[in-house]
C-alpha cells in the first residue's frame, strides 16, 4: 500500500468516526457541509481525497483540528453546530478550492 493511500484510510476512517460519535447522517452532513451525499461517501470510504477544503469543512463541523482528521484519533469538540455559529471565511474556502482544482488538474497531466 503507498503511504498516501495508508493516510487516506486514517482520514475516511477519522470522518466515519467522528460521524459515528455525533449520530448524525451522511445526507445531513453532506448538506451542512454543501456537498453531495455520495461525495462525503466517498470520502468515508477513501475512495477520494477530500482535499484541503474537505478537510476544512469537516473539521470545522466536528470541531476538531485538520491534523486530528489527518493523523490523529480525533474526539468530537462539544459545539456540534460550530460551522453555523463561526461563518467560514469564504476568501479561505475559495482558495483551498482553488488549490484543489489546481492539484486535480496536475494529478491528469501526470497521468
């Protein structure tokens, strides 16, 4: 197994605990988060990186550090709703968007 796809089996494994530990949905989670049910699927299950806004967003709604959602074992922070509470700020979120799109596009010319 190559060292990429090992950390993203702890990071689909982190986001189906942490899922697991608030009770709640994929669809709710997807929706809070703005995405679709199969993407955040997907990213449970490791068949895709979530990539630097995913991990963003996820930690933001866990409330917990995107290096928990990496490397660590993650514990759920007590304010669920933090991504409603705190907006995020949206110049970040483009930008990691951005760079997500940039790394993809990279990754097919490599190909």
């Amino acid at each position: 197994m190559r060292p990429h796809s090992k950390m993203l089996e702890q990071v689909a494994r982190n986001i189906r605990y942490l899922r697991s530990q608030t009770s709640f949905l994929q669809s709710e989670v997807a929706e809070t988060l703005g995405v679709d049910k199969s993407t955040l699927s997907r990213w449970e299950s490791a068949d895709t990186d979530p990539g630097v806004a995913g991990l963003a967003m996820l930690a933001r709604f866990y409330d917990v550090s995107i290096d928990d959602l990496i490397y660590g074992e993650p514990k759920v922070g007590q304010d669920f709703n933090a991504i409603d509470d705190d907006p995020v700020d949206e110049d970040a979120l483009n930008a990691a968007r951005e760079y997500d799109a940039l790394r993809a596009q990279q990754n097919k010319e490599t190909i």
